[in-house]
C-alpha cells in the first residue's frame, strides 16, 4: 500500500510527576516525529474557506470576527500551493461548506447527496421553560457577535461564496455535513482526514462535518 511521511506533532501526557508543586509539569508535551500515512486512505479537507468580502462591505462581520483579515492572507498564500500540490498527487481532496447555496451546482455536491440519501432525523430537543428561554435570549443579545454587528454578518452571509483560491475543482467531493462527508469517506475507501481551513477553535472542531462528528464514524 502506498504510503508518505509528514512531519507531526503530538502531545505526550505522561507521566505526572508529583514530588513537583504542578505535577503536569512532569508531562513530556509536545514533541514531533515523522509519520507514515495511507495516501490511498487519507484525503486532504478545506473547510470554511470563504470570501468574507472587505472590510468596507461587512464592517459588522469583520468587528466580530477578527481572524477575517488573516483568513484572507492565508487563502491567497497558502492555499494555492497546498491544493496545487495535492491535486497534482492524486490526492483525494474534500471541502466542507455551509450557510448558502453557492456550492449546490457543483458535480461534488451533487455526488455527495446522491450518497448520502435523506438526512437523520435531527436530534430531539430538551423542551425549554422560561428560564431557559431568558438565557437563550441573553446569549443572543449580550455575547456572540453583537446584535449590532447582525445585519452584516447576514448580508455577507446571503452572498457567501468560496475564496476564490479555495473553490473546488473538478469532481471534488463537497458536503455540508458529516453525513454526507462519511458517505464520500465510505465510496472512496478514507478513513483519515487532514483538516486545513478556518477556525481551528470552533469551526473545524464542532462545526457539521467537523472533526468531533467525523470521529463518532471511526475517522481519524
């Protein structure tokens, strides 16, 4: 089986050393070590790799989410080398979206839905009392972006679009889920994911077709 290496990092938690004030300070930590991986069984996914539009457009969407300009920077450096590397080796490449229809017409999409067929149920829902109402009405007007800062972030929202250094090419699978990202993993034979894309802290962790789901179905 054809086989690469890539540098990683990994996190050694052992072993707690308890004659020391902070025990976890006996922990080993990050080290990094060169990796075999299946090219046959490994696919590269782009995920969120949106056109956030300008500053001057979305002021609202930028005021609330800050890491916008480095998305930017990143998309228009790294990215056209990392794809361009990766499609030139054969390498099966995902790319996950969300929140429009920019991506509907793709053959991609249309292949993952054809796979994928209807969607589970969604999950069954706690039922609120007021209390909680009281606090869901607070999270919406006290954190997240800001109510003042809505109207952009929907009017971005409502012509979302790929970078366009970051669109699909090709057949490429395109899913909006986990469910019918596992359905693409299951027809190509993947079973190891390397997620590039934005936010590692939410987005590529928790997002639908984000690395937490994909790890119920036994991805790596």
């Amino acid at each position: 089986m054809p086989t690469f290496t890539v540098p990683a990092q990994y996190y050694r938690q052992f072993d707690a050393d308890y004659t020391l004030d902070v025990p976890a300070e006996g922990y080993q930590g990050w080290q990094e070590a060169e990796i075999s991986l299946s090219f046959e069984h490994t696919a590269v996914v782009v995920m969120h790799a949106w056109d956030g539009g300008t500053q001057a457009a979305y002021p609202g969407w930028y005021r609330a989410v800050e890491y916008l300009p480095r998305a930017v920077e990143i998309a228009r450096t790294v990215f056209p080398p990392l794809l361009s590397r990766v499609r030139d080796a054969g390498m099966t490449l995902y790319h996950v979206v969300g929140s429009g229809q920019y991506y509907q017409h793709l053959p991609g999409y249309q292949r993952a839905t054809a796979l994928a067929g209807s969607p589970p149920p969604p999950p069954e829902q706690i039922t609120a009392d007021p209390a909680l109402e009281a606090l869901r009405r607070f999270r919406v007007e006290e954190a997240g972006c800001g109510q003042h800062n809505q109207p952009d972030i929907e009017r971005a929202f409502a012509v979302l679009d790929f970078d366009s250094h970051a669109r699909p090419s090709g057949e490429e699978g395109v899913a909006e889920n986990a469910h019918q990202l596992f359905a693409l993993c299951k027809a190509d034979g993947i079973n190891h994911l390397i997620y590039c894309g934005f936010a590692i802290n939410w987005c590529l962790l928790l997002s639908p077709g984000g690395m937490a789901e994909m790890r119920k179905h036994g991805v790596l």
